[in-house]
C-alpha cells in the first residue's frame, strides 16, 4: 500500500513538473530589451505574442535608470506608477503568469512611460493540440501542393533565437519515463 502512495506521489510530482516546463519564455523588447530610448514599440512587440498561462516575461535593463512595475490599466492609461501591484528592480526580472488576462507593466522612472516604456500583456490558457484542427486534404486531382510561409504562421509557432525558449519536451519525456517505470510497480 505504501508503494502505491510512494508511486501515485511521484506520478503527481511529474505532471506538476511537466506542466511547468510547457511555459514558454520571452525576453520583453527581445535583444533591445526593456528600454526608453524608443527603440521598441512595446505593444507592437506584444502584438506579435501568444501569451499563455505559465510563460514567463525577462526584463532586461539597467537598473540604474529604470524599473519594471506592474500596474492596473488605469494607472498604466495614464503613466501612474504611484500603486503599483509589484516593483521589479534587478535589472534582470522574470515573471511567471498563472492566470489568464490582461498583464500591465510600466517604467517608473519619470518620463519613461509616456517615452513608451509600457507594455500589455494578454495571457490566455493555452489550447490543447489535440483540439488544433489539421488542415483539410486538398481535393482529389488537385494540382497545387500546399506550401507553408512563414509570415503566417503564429509567433508562438515559431521559435525566435533570442525571445523564446520552450521546454516541454523534457517533461514530457520525465512523465513517460516514470509512467514506464510504474508499470514495473504494479
């Protein structure tokens, strides 16, 4: 009996550890990182995202000049630092989303905000692949083959070298080892 329990435990730690390995992680601004010399446009970046629950946001910045706060959207509509939720200052902040929604960080630093220095994030559960439809076969006789471009693809899709980093495939393959490992327990 307590073999079981022992087995049951590790087979629940797995899928905890698998489920948190499927995050995705994106640096804010990519190589720019997250800075007010207006060389990214923060929700055009962001735009480009498919957030999901358990991604993890790396700001990258020097911490001398600025911050990272995280915000309601009316403080972040109108560049409010003053009551922020969280106040990120190491230069090198990560942050994990747990739940679905609308996500708003900004520069506390003065004028750094209205420089552009702000950017929603909308995180949503992610869909199961199962539940992706593949694309219906072409009609018999058809002569044109099916060709894939790139820009249509969706940007959680693709993997880009510097802002996203996905490691789902190592717990997944935790979990099988261990399912084939209890196997040999009952």
């Amino acid at each position: 009996m307590a073999l079981r329990n022992i087995a049951a435990l590790v087979l629940f730690v797995m899928m905890v550890l698998c489920g948190a390995c499927s995050g995705a992680v994106y640096r804010v601004g990519d190589s720019d990182g997250w800075t007010s010399r207006g060389l990214v446009d923060y929700n055009k970046w962001a735009s480009t995202k498919d957030f999901h629950v358990g991604d993890t946001l790396m700001f990258a910045y020097n911490n001398q000049f600025h911050n990272v706060m995280q915000v309601s959207d009316q403080d972040f509509q109108s560049c409010n630092a003053t009551s922020a939720f969280a106040t990120y200052t190491s230069g090198s902040d990560t942050v994990t989303r747990k739940r679905p929604g609308h996500y708003y960080f900004l520069c506390g630093a003065p004028g750094h905000c209205q420089a552009g220095q702000k950017v929603d994030i909308k995180v949503t559960l992610p869909v199961p692949e199962s539940m992706i439809q593949s694309p219906s076969p072409s009609p018999y006789g058809s002569s044109s083959p099916s060709v894939s471009h790139p820009e249509e693809m969706s940007p959680s899709s693709t993997l880009s070298s510097a802002s996203t980093l996905n490691s789902s495939k190592p717990g997944f393959a935790a979990t099988a080892f261990v399912l084939g490992l209890l196997r040999f327990v009952f």
